[in-house]
C-alpha cells in the first residue's frame, strides 16, 4: 500500500546531520613557482577555513575564513566542489566546500604563509586534494582566456606571458605555437618593453576576448 502523501514527514531533527565546513585555496605565482596561501593550524599547516555559522551562506563563510585566518579581504573566489569523505576529518562527520581564487603576489597580506603546490602533502585533513582541484581549474581557466586573473600585470611581452604560461602548465610551450594560439586574446599597445638587455620587445595587452577553441588542447596537450 502506498503511502499516504499527505501524512505527517519526519522532522529534520530526526535525521542525523553532518557539520559544514568551507576551505579556500588562493594561488599566486611567486619566484616561478604556483604557490598556495597556508595557516597555522593545531593540525599543522592548513588551507584557510571555517564551520559554517547558522543561517549564513558558504560564500559568506569563506569570506571571513580569509579575513579571519589570513587577513585577506576582497578576493574574489568561487566554489569547486563539496567534499563529502565520511572520514575526512577524525573529528566527526565534516562535508566542506572547497572554494579557489587565483590572486597576484602583490596583494597578498604581509607576512602570509605560502607553500609550493608541490609540497602541499604536508597540509592537514584533505587539503592537498582540494589544492589539486584549484591547480588543475587554475589551468582550466587559462586556457580559455589570456591571464584572467591578473597574475601578470596590464601590460607584458610574450616573453613574460610565456613564461608564466609555462610556470602554470608546468611545461614548456614552442615559442612560435604558443604566440599563434594566444593572439587572439592579444593586442600590441604600440610601445616597447625597457627591461632587459638587447633588443626591446614589443608590449601587449589583454583583449578580454575569449581564445579560439584551439587553444584549451594546444595547452593541455603534454605533446605540444
């Protein structure tokens, strides 16, 4: 026999219910190196993060994490994922969201901690996971736009674009190719770079316009 659909349902508080976390992992480039913002923690080094307050909203939760932790204010983030390993955390029952922002070195608090995204298996609880998901949506990201995040500055040569490309990827990009893939997102600003020896290169900006589809392989393919 069917249930009836207008019967009584249980309440909510009959269901057991997990705490809610939010962890933020906010990348930089610093030295040639993808870096990732850390605090201290009883753990040990961790990503910035907090139990959800009642009534507030993740993206609210993760804003004060950041100020609260890191002493950083107006980072704009987005959610990845939520991470819901029943045993993620040996204290009880934690789901988090996991949240990324990409935030040029300049603006990062003075005195904030950072580790090589390679060396983030020493983070506490899950926190080299969430680290990979921010990597691998970092290089996402930049293969569908010219630098949106603002890691290099308004105004660069290939030289330095390149450079920082291969920083991201984590591998090294033909000079030639990876010009002819990235100019569509580009347009010459008519002056030249004084930095450096020899001749001056030419400067460029960011069109804001998106690449051609042919850019998101070119990048991720390891072949090149």
């Amino acid at each position: 026999m069917s249930k009836n659909p207008g019967s009584p349902s249980k309440p909510l508080t009959d269901y057991p219910r997990p705490s809610v976390a939010v962890d933020v992992a906010v990348l930089t480039v610093i030295d040639e190196t993808v870096k990732v913002l850390v605090v201290d923690h009883p753990r040990g080094r961790a990503l910035p993060g907090t139990f959800l307050h009642p009534g507030e909203r993740l993206a609210d939760a993760a804003r004060r994490a950041l100020h609260d932790k890191a002493g950083f204010d107006s980072v704009e983030f987005h959610q990845m994922a939520m991470l819901d390993d029943p045993e993620r955390d040996d204290r009880g029952w934690v789901l988090s969201m996991a949240h990324n922002a990409v935030v040029p070195f300049e603006r990062f608090p003075t005195g904030a901690q950072s580790v090589a995204v390679a060396d983030t298996g020493i983070l506490a609880f899950d926190h080299a996971e969430i680290v990979t998901l921010a990597v691998d949506d970092l290089r996402r990201r930049y293969s569908t736009a010219v630098d949106p995040s603002g890691l290099i500055g308004d105004e660069f040569t290939i030289l330095e674009l390149r450079r920082l490309y291969e920083v991201i990827y984590g591998r090294r990009f033909p000079k030639d190719t990876f010009r002819r893939h990235l100019s569509h997102g580009l347009e010459a600003t008519g002056e030249l770079s004084r930095e450096g020896v020899g001749r001056p290169a030419e400067l460029y900006r960011k069109t804001h316009t998106p690449l051609l589809p042919g850019a998101a392989p070119f990048l991720w393919n390891r072949s090149g």
